[in-house]
C-alpha cells in the first residue's frame, strides 16, 4: 500500500497527541467496522479554536489523519472548522490509498463532535 510522505510524517511524529484537560469541547468517534477510536480536543476563545489535540487508538492512516486535522482547524472560527471536510484532511495529507480513506471520517467526525460538545455547553 502507498501512502504518502506526509502520512508516513505524521504517523511517526503525530502533531498535538495529548489530551486537554481543561477541554471546551471534546469528541469521540469510533469506526464500528474496524473498532478504532478517535478522541478530539479543542480550546476555544473569541469563536475561535486556540488549541486542539486528539488521542487515537487505531491504524497508521487514523493517527496521521488526527495530526493532520489539528493542525488544519488551530486557529479558524467555529464555523470555518465546521466546514472541513473528510476530503480536506485527506487531500492535505496528499491523499490516502482508497481503502484508508474512511479513517479520515474519524478524523472529520471527531472535530464536529467535540465542537457539538462545546455549543452544548455554551448554549
Ligand atoms: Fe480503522 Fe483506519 S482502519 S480508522
């Protein structure tokens, strides 16, 4: 399978892997087929994501997924995060071989459900 240099970087030197105590929002998502689970972090000032982080208990494309989408949605509106896409985090990765590309679900998925969390709680 190929996966590409920047998978292979964020697979060995995952961005943001920690979990945030003091949390706004946090979200976690499984994927029922394969059992893999992805927990999401996020800080929040002003509208904002100040700080996010995940924890991942899963395969090689999952954990580079998670890097990859914190890295994209430090820093953009609650709005702005929303909008990223499965395909966002896959196509910043420089693709992923087709039978990974649900993994970055997981990833897609566990933003939007820490962000769900956070308006929960800020309502
Ligand atoms: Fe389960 Fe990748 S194989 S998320």
């Amino acid at each position: 399978m190929d996966y590409s240099e920047k998978v292979m970087d964020h697979f060995a030197n995952p961005r943001n892997c920690r979990k945030i105590e003091d949390a706004d929002g946090v979200g976690t998502v499984g994927n029922p087929t394969c059992g893999d689970l992805m927990t999401i972090y996020i800080k929040v000032d002003d509208d904002k994501i100040t700080d996010i982080s995940f924890q991942t208990f899963g395969c090689g494309a999952a954990i580079a997924t998670s890097s990859m989408i914190t890295e994209i949605a430090v820093g953009k509106t609650i709005e702005e995060a929303l909008n990223i896409t499965r395909n966002d985090v896959a196509d910043e990765l420089d693709g992923l071989p087709p039978i990974k590309m649900h993994c970055s679900n997981l990833a897609a998925d566990g933003l939007k459900a820490a962000i769900e969390d956070y308006q929960k709680k800020n309502q």
